[in-house]
C-alpha cells in the first residue's frame, strides 16, 4: 500500500504540541521526518510532566517513532 507522501522527508525545527502534531500526521501519510531540537534540553514539552518513563505525557503522544535517538 503506497501512502500519498511516501518518498517525501520533512526537516521540521519544532517542539511544543501544534507543530509537533501535524508532523506526525506527515509521518501517518507516508513522510520520513526528521526532528531537530534545541541542543539546551531538547523539546520543552519533554519536561511537561515526567509521567512516561521520565518523559512528558505530551512529547510521547506527539512524537511516536520507530526509531527514536536517545536526547543527549
């Protein structure tokens, strides 16, 4: 089954909820995204609450991956 933005890839500078969320709904269309976060800590949603595994309940809804590269 082709996707309609399959063969597409997003570069997205973003964090918070609303970018976040019409990225993902890029990647249920097919897309590869690429995020890019502030060297300073990352998403600032990450540390809305510490609920999933030490991460913010927000950041794990809006920015579900198969492949997730560990923050540094």
């Amino acid at each position: 089954m082709t996707l309609p933005l399959d063969g597409f890839t997003v570069v997205s500078l973003e964090q918070a909820v609303a970018a976040p969320l019409a990225t993902r709904n890029l990647v249920d269309l097919g897309a590869r995204v690429i995020k890019i976060e502030r060297v300073d800590g990352g998403d600032l949603a990450r540390e809305y609450d510490h609920v999933v595994d030490g991460t913010g309940a927000h950041f794990v809804w809006l920015n579900r991956a198969r492949n997730r590269w560990p923050s540094t």
